[in-house]
C-alpha cells in the first residue's frame, strides 16, 4: 500500500493546477457570464424544489426533491464532518475561507452543469433516460469529443468508489467504541475488518434495488440526520457564544497568511481549499449531474436551479458550522491524527462528554447515505463505457472495496481520491465552459416565458 501511496502522491501535483484553473478560472466566469443568475434567483430555486413548478407528465425517474436529496446525500456527510476536519488539520482555520469562494462559484457550475445534464440527456443500451457529463460531451459538443467522455468515466470508476467514506466511518467507530480496547478477541485490524464487511452487506441490500431505491432511502435519511446535525452544533455554539466571533475571524485572518505552514505557502492554502470544497459538495466533479438529469423535469434552467442550492447547503451551511465547532473548542490545536478524529475531540469536548458518541450516529447515517448514492455515479459510469447490463456489475467492486478502505490508511484514501477527482474536473469543466452559451439562450427563454405567464 505504501508504494501505491508514493505514486498518488507522485502524480497529484501534475493535475491540482488544472483543477484550480479549471474550477476557480472556470467559476469565475460561468459566475459573470450568467450576470450572477442563480444567485439572483435563489428565492424561485427554494420554490422550485417545494415542488410548486412540477410537472407530473415530464420524463424523468426522480422529482427534482428527490434528484437534489440524493445529490446532497453523497455531500452532506463525511466530507462536511470528516473533510473540514482533515483541511482544517493540513491548513489551519484560513483553509476554511477558500472552502467558501470555491463553494460560491460551485453554485454557478451547478447550475450551468445540471442544466446542460437535462438539456442533452440521452439514452443506455435498455432505452432508460440517462443524464450527465459522458451525455452532454457527446451529445452537446458532439462525437468528436467522446475521448472527453470517456476519460470523464474511466476516472469515475475510481473516484465514485466509497472508500473514503467507509475508512472515516471505521475510524470514527474505533475511536468511539474503542473495541480492541475493550474487547479482547480480537485486534484492530480484524475489528477494521469487521466493520467493512459489515458495511459492505448493509449497503448491498440498497444499491442493488437501483436508483429508485437509492433515492427514497437518501430522502428519508439526509434531511432528520441534518436536523439532528445542526441541532448538535446549535447547543455547542449556544454554550460557546462567545467564541463564535473570534473563531470567524480567525478564519479570515488566517485565509491570507503567508507564512502558512501547509506545503506551498499561500498557494498551497487555496488549492487546498479547492480540493476539499470539491469535496464537499462536488461542484465542478460532474457527479450531481447524473442525479438531476434524470429528474422529472424538461425545463434545464429550472433543474439547474434547484441543483445550485447543493453547495450552498453542503458547503456554505454545514461545512461553516462544523468548522466552527472545531475551532472554538480548541480541537484543532490538540489533535494529533488526520481525518474525522478532530471533530469527535471537538464535539466531545463541547456536549457533555457524549458529543463523540452522538457524532458516531450522525456519522453512522451520513457514511450509509454517501455509500448508496456513489455507487449509483459509478454504475453510470461503467454502462457509459460498457453497457447498461455490464454496468451493474460495478457494484460488486463498490462493495469489495468498502472492505478494503476499512483497513487502508487515511492518507492513501485521501490522495486515491484528490486524484481521481482531480482529473475528472478536466473533462467535465472543459465540457460545461464550451457549452455554456447554450444555457444563457435557455435561460433567457425560460424567464422570458415565467415573466409572461406572472402577467
């Protein structure tokens, strides 16, 4: 594993630049060019996801409810828990403000990318409706760029697996519970093994049951686990009201430090920012497309709209308040390991004693959320390259590997999937930037009609 390691290492720096061109360069402008739409249109996306424009003879599986919930399933999770936590570790409370403007931007992309996913949706080898980035590549910019989807797939292959979910999870499960402490028969690396095994049998009884399955699970699980979430950090804060300030900022102080310890000064600060807002809520990767584009809905701008709140959620909401907590409780400055262990110290220290065993819950819905919406992306992703029929079949890898990232180190999970993130932005972006133009003309059509129809 450790030369498996060296080489992810090895090669994450011939592709972060492209990634940080591609995502901040590209959000910036979709961000200008659409004259900052989706966010002058927040209130009509809110309204849109209420249900209020649905129209039940669209084509589609999923409403738009569902297509965003499993969307933000695969988000609102370890990468808000564990993610902001392992950021904050590498690169100090500063690290948190590039979270935020890559999280800004994010929206814009979504918006432009979840729209195109509607506007250029095709079809598998069943004949089922199919939406995403393989999609939109070859059928908004044409043939030619099939190479574009197709590397887009084979690196989704590797970054839609669920490792980093599974070894967070098992982390948080060994810290909290403590079983080779507590219980002797067996030692870590078979309880680690234990609980993979474990995982990996729960989330087969749900990826196998398709998309249908996967999003009525994930509409019934995020949105409690994010009350119960929010609730927990609401009593933290409330007990530590008065370092909420000091701790904001400090992360504005520290955005623009210099002297940062993290690798590559300044620079190193936000592309690490950049990283882990991508991985908190995906904007940029392509994967929320292949959720919205196959919404029960024909009007692209709308599904580009609803699928704009993700980041805002995933990122501006839950990723702050966890940041928070990590730092006015002081973890940040006691921890000793990379990953979620930093915030089971902070809500430990903040509730009571229990707040670590509490967080084990959220964690333990968010990881089983995350684990059945990724396996849908890599379904995708195969049948893209193979067929609908072969595509299944990516499953069982998704469950083998579940096993296998129990036991692996945190660090060669993180950089397996830096990586595999990092050149899927490549396609998708590229992608998205070159079509743009087609979602300002939908989108000046789409307001035009709603104006009409106000009047």
């Amino acid at each position: 594993m450790d030369a498996i390691n060296d080489f992810l290492s090895a090669m994450l720096p011939y592709t972060e630049w492209a990634m940080l061109i591609l995502l901040i360069g590209g959000g910036l402008f979709l961000a200008f060019y659409s004259k900052f739409l989706p966010y002058r249109y927040f209130g009509h996306a809110i309204a849109i996801t209420s249900g209020k424009y649905d129209d039940k003879e669209a084509k589609g599986d999923v409403s738009s409810l569902q297509a965003l919930s499993s969307a933000v399933a695969a988000t609102v999770g370890l990468g808000n828990i564990s993610g902001v936590a392992i950021a904050i570790y590498m690169g100090g409370p500063g690290v948190i403000f590039w979270i935020w403007m890559t999280a800004l931007l994010g929206m814009a992309i979504k918006f432009y990318s979840c729209s195109l996913a509607i506007m250029f949706r095709g079809e598998d080898s069943e004949g089922s409706l199919q939406g995403g980035p393989m999609f939109y590549i070859t059928k908004g910019m044409g043939q030619k760029a099939k190479p574009l989807a197709i590397f887009f797939s084979v690196a989704g292959l590797f970054g839609f697996l669920g490792v980093f979910t599974a070894n967070q999870f098992t982390q948080t499960f060994m810290n909290v519970v403590k079983p080779s402490e507590t219980l002797f028969v067996m030692t870590e690396f078979s309880w680690k093994l234990t609980i993979g095994i474990v995982l990996a049998i729960i989330t087969s009884f749900v990826i196998f049951g398709g998309l249908k399955k996967i999003a009525k699970v994930a509409t019934a699980i995020v949105p409690f686990m994010v009350m119960v979430y929010f609730l927990a950090v609401a009593i933290v804060m409330a007990m530590n009201a008065s370092e909420i300030l000091p701790s904001l900022q400090l992360i504005f102080t520290e955005a623009f430090n210099f002297d940062t310890a993290v690798t590559g000064g300044f620079w190193g600060l936000v592309i690490l920012g950049v990283r882990r807002a991508m991985f908190s809520n995906e904007a940029g990767l392509g994967s929320a497309p292949m959720y919205h584009g196959q919404s029960k809905n024909d009007e692209p701008i709308r599904e580009g709209l609803v699928a704009m709140l993700g980041p805002f959620i995933d990122t501006i909401v839950v990723c702050t308040l966890t940041a928070v907590v990590i730092i006015l409780s002081g973890a940040y400055l006691e921890a000793e390991s990379n990953g979620i262990i930093m915030t089971l110290i902070a809500f430990k220290k903040s509730l009571f004693g229990v707040g670590d065993v509490l967080l084990m819950i959220i964690v333990t819905a968010f990881a089983l959320s995350t684990l059945f919406t990724y396996s849908y992306y890599g379904v995708k992703s195969l049948s893209f390259l193979t067929n609908a029929k072969t595509g299944r079949y990516y499953n069982w890898f998704f469950v083998a590997t579940i096993v296998l990232a129990a036991v692996a180190t945190v660090d060669l999970v993180i950089n397996l999937i830096d990586l595999a993130y990092a050149l899927m932005v490549i396609p998708n972006m590229i992608a998205v930037l070159w079509l743009a133009p087609k979602v300002n003309r939908a989108s000046t059509a789409y307001f035009k009609k709603l104006r009409n129809e106000s009047t």
